[in-house]
C-alpha cells in the first residue's frame, strides 16, 4: 500500500490537509462473490408525500450474436418495513432481450411515515433478478420517505419546515487506532453528537458505512465532502472518479442532505454537475467557505458579520465552520449569541461547529504521549478519548429542543415552569419530564414524579407544572429531566433553592 498518491493533485488535495492522514488500509477491503447476473446497485428518491421512484441498475451480460438466452426476464420491488412485512403492491418491470443497463420503477404510498432528525423512521425495498419466476439475485436497501429543498432567498426546508442545522465537523479518531474505526465506534461518536442535541454532521474524509447507518437510525443529517483542502484542486480526472463513487455509494441515506465540493477554495468547478447527473435526488451542491447557488457557506465570521451578511447579501447563510475550538476555546463560549441570530433570522440556515473531537495519537515512540500535531489538532468539543468537555454541556443547553429561561427560582415559585417549544414538529405532551427535589450530599430519598406537558406546538410558549410541599425551601435544588417521545435525555436542568446546602464536590451528586 503506497503512503502516497501516484496523482500529485490529490496528494496535496487530500495528504497536505489540516488533519492527520495516515498511511494503509483502515477501512474493511472484501471480495464480494456474486452470480453471473446481479443488481450492480439501486438509486432512490423517495418523497414526502409517499411518491418513490427507483433507478435499479442490473449488472448482465447481455446476448451477442445469435445467442437468444436470456439471462433475466424480470424485476421486481417491494417496500418494506424493516421488519420485512410488506407495503403496496409489487413493482415490476418486464425485460426484453435478457437484461438492461437501467431500469425504472415507481409506486405511490399513501401516508408514508416521514424521515427526520426528530422521527427517523426508515423502511426497506427488496428487489430482486428473476429468469422465469426463479430469483436469481436480491438487494435489500434502506431508505426514509423525506423530502429536502433549496428555496433559494429563503431557506433549507425538510418536509415542507424550515431546517436549520446544528451541526458539528467530526472526521473520526482514536487515540489508539487513529482512523481505523470499528462499528462501535462510529456508533459511539453518533450517539454522543446526537445526545448534545445536534441534528447534523459534517466531515471533510467521506464518511464510513457504519456512521451513516448510525445517521439514519438515530436522525442526524449529514454533509458529504468530496476531499480537497484548499488549492491546488484535485485534477478532473480523478475528482469525477471520487464524485462517482461518494454518489452511488451513499446516495440512499436519507441522512445524507448536502453534498459539498471540496473546502476552502478547494473546488473543482468541472465536476459540480455531475453531483446532479448522478445523484436522483438532486441534493443542493455547496462550496464551504464560498457563496455558491445561492448558499453563503462563509467561516469563522465575527458576530457583526454574520448579522451584516444575513441582513444584506440575500443568500441563505449556512456556515459550515464556526467557533473555532481551539484548546476549548470557542464553542459553548460564544454559542448563545451567534444561535440567538442563527435561529430566528429568517435567511440562517445555522452551521457547523469546528470541530467535534481533539485528535491525537498515542505515540508509541514517545512512551504513550497523546500528540496533537501541536495546535493543528487541539480543537475538539470532546478530547482525545471522548471525555465531555464544558462546552458539551453548554450546546447541548444552548440547542436544547426544549428551552426553560429561568437561571433561578424565585423567591415566591409556585411550581411553574416557563417552557419553550423549540422542536420542529414534535408536540410537548409527547416529552416526558421527571422532577425531583433533592438535598444534595443527604442520604434519604429524593422527592420526585413525572410530569405531562400540554400540548405545547412547535415555537410555541406555555408552562410546565412541578409539585409543591410545604417544606420545599428547605431543599437543596430541584432537578428536572425531559425525555425525548422515543426515551432518550433531550436535557437535565438543576436549580438552587438553598445555595448552603449545595454539593462541593461530584461524589456528593446523587446517584
């Protein structure tokens, strides 16, 4: 395995980047064995409003000659829930003349249950090669009735709603293995972003198999990069090469939202089409640090800056690096203002954080030392092995779907609670929320109960109410927990009554 590339365009394109690169396979390799006649891959769009449409492309030999066998006569499609139980009718395709290079299928579901980040519910297609009536190959593929747009002058819309992202850039590291990253791992870095209440990712590597899987099941929508790190631009030639296979091997995500063509002036110009030309569901193209089709993608603006560009250049704002975080520097520090304007500003589209993990490797020549490249790599929201850093916390509060604007209890508390709907189409009476008043560092039981929400509407204000007793003054603070409808922590807020009584040191914390 060569530690460099053949092609010097993309040697600087990929290897002279701002992230480690390392040489070797760090990715599973296999030989997949296959028959004679066998579905190459399946292309899908599958619509909000239940329309799907899919491309199969079928890999026969076609006859030559005056060979009149026929090497496959028919496909056929069925929708599926993930559980294999049907839904529709079949869709089938008849062939002539033993095979095709292409075919097209189509059916309308009525009342599809929708992909988002906040219900990512998928379904599953089996298509299959048939020579009379006998299977000869089957494909299962996965994939989520959603509809994303570009309103140019307006917005992101999913499903017919305004999406902002709350992104963050993660490339995927280990102190111990570096880029090699197993299943576990990608799911442990998606679970975590999605626990600090992040509904997208961004990376400049492509992302592996496991992480979009990850993606599409827990909800975080994904910004696929085709690598190039400033200049010089990856030759055309091998850039459609790298295009070709990002689009026909992610394309069904529904997770997967933007694609981007290169970073930071590394845009290939030649091969911004062919993204469309392959990809069947049309996804915006975007060029991250430029404006581009009508998306402003600028980094690391001020705060005057991106209030000056959303009020006066008229392009949907999506700022695909901010914040900067190095050595903890940026991120929940400056946060709260920089969202303020993101999410109520009718032309933000939000961002992407820079970035989501310190990257360092362990040196075996240097007896364990964990090295950061100096500041190259010293800029994550986690550190090196995953450790939650403050500014974790403080997004996951900032982003909370669920915003309760009091810092402390008043003197007068009647147990309500003002509470803000930030969801984009979830209804608060689908939360739960568990409460409890606690004496910090004491060792009899805590007060606590669940508590409904109304069906408080997205964007919507209204009031959460949390039991009283006599003696609740006498309480060290009292905690409250909302659960997202499917269980999982959205947030776990904690205020003072009695600020003599409060814990000193972690050990005190009730377990």
């Amino acid at each position: 395995v060569e530690k460099k590339s053949a092609n010097e365009s993309l040697e600087w394109a990929e290897r002279k980047a701002d992230y480690w690169v390392f040489g070797g396979i760090y990715r599973p390799v296999y030989f997949e064995v296959l028959p004679k006649a066998f579905i190459n891959r399946v292309a899908i769009d599958a619509e909000a409003d239940g329309r799907f449409v899919m491309d199969v492309f079928p890999q026969v030999h076609l006859p030559r000659g005056k060979s009149r066998y026929n090497h496959v006569d028919q496909i056929v499609a069925q929708i599926e829930m993930l559980d294999g139980k049907a839904v529709g009718e079949p869709m089938i395709a008849q062939l002539m003349g033993g095979g095709a290079a292409r075919v097209s299928l189509a059916a309308q579901l009525n009342h599809p249950k929708h992909w988002s980040p906040e219900s990512p519910r998928l379904y599953q297609v089996r298509v299959s090669l048939k020579l009379d009536g006998k299977m000869l190959h089957e494909k299962v593929e996965r994939f989520g009735f959603r509809t994303l747009e570009l309103r140019v002058g307006d917005g992101f819309y999913l499903n017919g709603k305004k999406l902002r992202f709350r992104g963050v850039n993660r490339n995927g590291f280990r102190t111990d293995t570096a880029r090699a990253l197993d299943t576990e791992d990608a799911w442990e870095d998606a679970r975590a972003i999605k626990a600090m209440n992040a509904n997208a990712v961004r990376c400049h590597l492509p992302p592996s198999k496991a992480f979009m899987d990850a993606c599409d099941e827990l909800g975080l929508l994904f910004a696929v990069e085709r690598t190039n790190w400033q200049r010089p631009v990856a030759d055309t030639s091998v850039s459609r090469e790298i295009v070709y296979n990002l689009v026909t091997q992610l394309h069904n995500h529904p997770s997967l939202a933007i694609w981007a063509n290169g970073n930071e002036s590394g845009f290939n110009h030649e091969v911004d089409d062919l993204f469309v030309l392959l990809d069947l569901q049309e996804r915006p193209v975007i060029h991250p640090w430029a404006s581009f089709d009508g998306v402003d993608s600028k980094h690391y603006m001020s705060y005057g800056d991106t209030k000056s560009r959303l009020e006066k250049n008229g392009n949907v704002l999506l700022t695909t690096e901010f914040l900067h975080g190095l050595f903890d520097g940026g991120h929940g520090a400056g946060l709260d203002d920089y969202w303020e304007l993101m999410r109520t500003h009718p032309l933000s589209a939000g961002g992407f954080l820079w970035c989501w993990a310190d990257a360092a490797i362990e040196r075996t020549d240097l007896d364990g030392k964990l090295d950061t490249d100096g500041n190259h790599s010293a800029d994550g929201i986690v550190g090196p092995n995953g450790e939650k850093e403050a500014s974790y916390y403080s997004i996951r509060e900032i982003w909370s779907p669920i915003h309760i604007p009091l810092e402390t209890l008043p003197d007068d508390f009647d147990g309500t609670l003002p509470i803000e709907n930030r969801f984009d189409e979830t209804t608060l009476d689908q939360c739960t929320f568990g409460w409890r008043w606690v004496n910090y560092g004491a060792t009899e039981k805590q007060k606590r109960g669940v508590v409904k929400a109304t069906a408080i509407q997205p964007g919507a204000h209204g009031q959460l109410k949390i039991p009283l007793s006599n003696d609740w003054k006498k309480a060290g603070g009292l905690e409250l927990i909302a659960k997202a409808p499917d269980g999982t922590e959205i947030m776990h807020w904690a205020w003072p009554v009695n600020r003599g009584s409060l814990l000193k040191t972690s050990a005190d914390l009730p377990k």
